[in-house]
C-alpha cells in the first residue's frame, strides 16, 4: 500500500488561508471524485454566465457505510462534520475542522481498507 502521507500532504492546505485553500480543497474534491466515484458527491457553484467563469467547489460528501463525511466552504470558511448513521437515520454528528475531517476520512478509509479488496484499490487510487 502507498505511504499515508501522500494524501495528508495533499490536503495539508486546508490547515492554510486563502486562495490556496481552495485550490487544496479543489484538489481533494477531484481526488476523492476519482478515487471513490460511487461514495462521493460534489457539488461545485459559480461559472458566471452561460458557464464561462470558475466553478468552485461548495460541498464535498462522502459516503462510508454508515458514516457520511461532509465538507462545505462558504465564503472562504471551510467547515467538516462526520456522520454516523443507523439504518438512514442520523445518530451523531461530530463537527471537525478540516485537518480532523482528512485524517478522519483517511483512517476511516484505513479501517475499511482492511475488510474490504474494494477499498484497498480506492484507499491506494486515493494515496498513490
């Protein structure tokens, strides 16, 4: 398996300011897009008129079994949470600042990774 410190350092500029956290946390967006297609959802806004501008994105959610993991930006503040559901229905729902929300995401991934050949190929598309 890679090196867990691919992903981290991908994501470390979400602990940054400014444009260069969005450029992180469009970069995270596109990684877990690509890494897990079938658990994640974005959901990106702007583009101007007819399309033409940047699309940002808003929203990053990904779905782990029973935990759902949630990023939004608004306005240049960047917020996470974790989920955990039974059978649909939220039990808790932990806020997490952005660094706890990728090492969560990431050790979570960890756990499923051993159970799972599928999630040990999206873990290693994720790290490598």
């Amino acid at each position: 398996m890679c090196p867990p410190d691919d992903f981290d350092l991908s994501a470390a500029g979400l602990r940054a300011d400014g444009s260069d956290m969005r450029i992180s946390i469009e970069a995270l967006a596109s990684k877990l897009e690509a890494s897990l297609p079938a658990q994640t959802r974005v959901q990106r806004s702007g583009g101007g008129l007819l399309g033409r501008g940047q699309r940002q994105v808003r929203r990053v959610q990904v779905q782990l079994g029973e935990v759902a993991y949630e990023l939004s930006v608004d306005r240049g503040r960047v917020e996470g949470s974790r989920d955990r559901r039974v059978g649909g229905v939220s039990i808790k729902r932990d806020p997490l600042d952005p660094a706890e929300w990728v090492n969560a995401l990431t050790e979570e991934l960890r756990a499923q990774a051993q159970q799972s050949a599928d999630a040990r190929a999206a873990l290693e598309r994720l790290l490598g």
